[in-house]
C-alpha cells in the first residue's frame, strides 16, 4: 500500500502534460504486453 501511496504523491507533483505523457506511455505498454500475450511471446 505505502507503493500505491507513494506513486500517488509522485503523480500529485507532475503537470497535467507530463501525466498525459505518462499515461499515453502506460497505454503503450500494455499494448504491448496484451500483444506479447496473446502471440505467446511471454
């Protein structure tokens, strides 16, 4: 829990263009992981 607190203090700080960044590379990601899933890749 004190990681979810954390990373949500860190989120607090950030500007509303670095979040869109963030969440836009987040999205990226799992995109990714989803693709390597279902390709069996890991």
């Amino acid at each position: 829990m004190a990681r979810i607190n954390r990373r949500a203090e860190e989120a607090r700080k950030l500007s509303e263009g670095d979040l869109g960044k963030e969440l836009e590379e987040a999205h990226r990601r799992l995109f990714s992981l989803r693709l390597q899933w279902a390709t069996r890749q890991i």
